[in-house]
C-alpha cells in the first residue's frame, strides 16, 4: 500500500471531520432558544435526537459529494472541502429554517420538538435534511460547476421538495399536518421517506458534468417531474404489493395507535423506487 495515499487519506479524513465539527457548531448556534445536550441527555429527546442525525447524514452526504471522483492534488481536494464544505453547511441550515417555515408552516417545529418530543416531527426534518444532503452531493461531485450551480441546484430542489409536501398531502385521505402535530410518528416518518426519494431523484439527476443550463437543466427537471408523477403510484404498489392485506391510510391515521412499523415499510418503498427509477432511466 503506497504511503503517500494514507496519508493523504488520513489529512482528508481529519480536514472532513473538522467541517464536519464546524457544521455542528453552526447548527448548534442557530437553535440558542434550548440547550441541547440537556435536552438529549437529561431529558431523552428522541425527537430532538432525530432532526439532529438527520442534519448530520445530510451533511456526511453533502460532504462525501466534494470527495466523490478523481483527485487532481490533495491541495485542490483541500481546497474544494473548504469552499463547498462551508456552502453546504450554509445550505443544510436553511433548508432547516424552510422545513420550520414552509413545509411544516401550520405548527411550530421548535415547539413539537422541544415541548412536545414529537418524534413525527423529528423525522421530517431528518428526511428534508437528508434529501437536501442528496441534492447538494449530485450538485457539487461532477465537474464543471461552481458554487453559484450548486447554490442553484439546491435552491430548485427546496422548491421541489416543497412541491413534493404539497402533493404527498393532496393524495393521502388524512391531513398530514394535523397527524403530525397529533404526535402521529407514522405519519411523520412516511413523509420523511417521500421527501427523502425525491431528494435522492433530485441529486442524482444533478449529478455528473456540467455543461451548461440549457444542456443539463431540462433533463435535471424531467428526472424531477418523473419522481413528483410517480409519488402515489409508489404508494398504491406500497399499499398492494407490500402490505397487501392492510390499508396503509388505516394502518398510519384511522387507528388508536398509529403503525410505525407500517410506515417504515411505505418510507422504504418511496427510498427504493427513487434508486430504481435512476438506474433504470
């Protein structure tokens, strides 16, 4: 094994973790209205718990996406951490504040998930960090773009991934918003799947070379448009094929306690059709 690779290895793995560190720090900042380690460790907020590992595998996916390919010099590769490592952080916490703000607009998320430890909650805002990790890794691992083509590239997947919440509503015969502030984990943890599909379509159809938008946008869109049609189709076959003898609506909202076993099973459908639409399209 040549030892100039493991220690470029190692320098990368080091330079990784210390954006990664930095990540959390700047997350952490963002949310001073509680204390965090207290409300993980003396009070088990699971829901808190939650949200957090989904911004941190939004960020290891984001982050795994500058490393992703050929390597001209570890000085570039350095380089790229640094600069793309600093905008995904900017852009994971944003998406955060848009997943407050817009997607689960109808309730306070700091509220369900401090006041309330709802972990529905929690799992939504896991599965909108981790869709923006995906998009932003499709964005920033080919060649050719900048940090102006991921920015945009992720500013049309939090438009998308809004769309997406407006659509998954619109076909469940339940309200979502109210399950979830109902402390339904079911319900949040079967959106959190839809949105993470939608997020992996999203980054990888961003992914690869850069050429120019006329060249790569409208197949970056059509992937997108593919992946929204495609959303309660993956939930019938989920509620035919998977749970054939169950309705996935009764199992998830019509009964006194919610199935998060259910949910997991329809979260899994909606992650899995994603990669299968990708490789075979």
């Amino acid at each position: 094994m040549n030892p100039d690779i493991i220690i470029s290895g190692l320098i990368l793995i080091i330079a990784f973790f210390t954006i990664f560190f930095i990540g959390k720090l700047v997350n952490d900042g963002l949310h001073r209205d509680y204390k965090i380690t207290y409300e993980l460790v003396e009070k088990d907020n699971a829901a808190l718990a939650l949200a957090m590992v989904g911004y941190y595998c939004g960020l290891v996916i984001a982050l795994s996406g500058i490393l992703v390919g050929t390597s001209v010099s570890l000085i570039d590769d350095l380089l790229d951490l640094s600069i793309y490592g600093v905008e995904s952080i900017l852009l994971l916490n944003i998406s955060w504040y848009i997943c407050d703000k817009i997607i689960l607009s109808k309730f306070s998320v700091t509220d369900e998930l401090i006041r309330d430890h709802n972990q529905g909650t929690g799992a939504v805002l896991a599965g909108v960090c981790i869709a923006s990790g995906f998009v932003i890794f499709g964005a920033v691992q080919g060649e050719g773009g900048s940090i102006w083509t991921v920015a945009v590239f992720w500013m049309i997947g939090q438009v998308i991934l809004i769309i997406a919440g407006w659509v998954y509503n619109a076909i469940l015969p339940y309200d979502l918003h109210a399950e979830i502030e109902k402390d339904n984990v079911a319900a949040g943890v079967s959106f959190a799947g839809a949105l993470i599909s939608i997020g992996v379509i999203i980054g990888l159809a961003a992914e690869g070379e850069f050429e120019s938008w006329a060249d790569n946008l409208p197949s970056f869109i059509g992937y997108v448009i593919l992946g929204l049609l495609l959303l309660p189709l993956i939930r019938l076959m989920t509620d035919k094929v998977l749970l054939p003898t169950v309705k996935l609506t009764d199992e998830i909202a019509n009964q006194e306690k919610p199935n998060v076993g259910a949910a997991y099973i329809e979260a899994f459908a909606y992650i899995a059709s994603a990669f299968i639409i990708y490789w075979c399209i």
